[in-house]
C-alpha cells in the first residue's frame, strides 16, 4: 500500500476532500520524523511506537579489498508494533 492508497481509503471512509487527506497525512509524516530528528519517541498507543536506536560502532569487512572499515556509532529510526497490533495481524493475515 502506498501514501496514495492511504490517502484514497481514508477519504473513502471519512468522506474528507483527498487534499486535505494528503496534506494531514504529510504533516503527520513530517512530525514523526521531526520529532526523530530530535531524539524523541513518538508513541502511538494501540498502534506501536517511533523510536530512535542507536547502533554501536562496529568492525567490517571490505571483502573485494580484503580490507577491515570501522562503521562509527550512529542512530536510526525503528518502529515497535503494539502487541495487540502484532496479534490482530498474526490472527487475521489473509493467504
């Protein structure tokens, strides 16, 4: 499903104009990622939560150069499902 199927199936179900659909689903992308950026979790209750992790620095390999890289710590979005998100779709899953 993509951003405008999500916008087309809320206007659908709420009769509100797909522009303006569009343009509240942007602005709640916008602040989640704002709020990322500072390095605040969003919790969706419900739902599942928006955290940011941090990954430790770490040794790799460069395998064409048989060379090792140090990857510095750093941080990256996740998402965390609600366990009762995680339930309805383990149950409910169509095959």
């Amino acid at each position: 499903m993509t951003k405008a199927d999500i916008v087309n199936e809320i206007s659908k179900n709420t009769g509100i104009e797909k522009v303006t659909v569009q343009k509240t689903v942007e602005a709640f992308m916008d602040t989640v990622k704002d709020s990322l950026v500072d390095g605040k979790n969003v919790y969706l209750r419900g739902f599942g939560s928006f955290i940011v992790k941090e990954r430790a620095e770490k040794t790799a390999r460069n395998i064409s150069k048989n060379t090792t890289i140090i990857i510095p710590a750093h941080y990256i979005p996740s998402f965390k499902p609600a366990k009762t998100f995680v339930n309805e779709v383990k149950d409910n899953v169509k095959k």
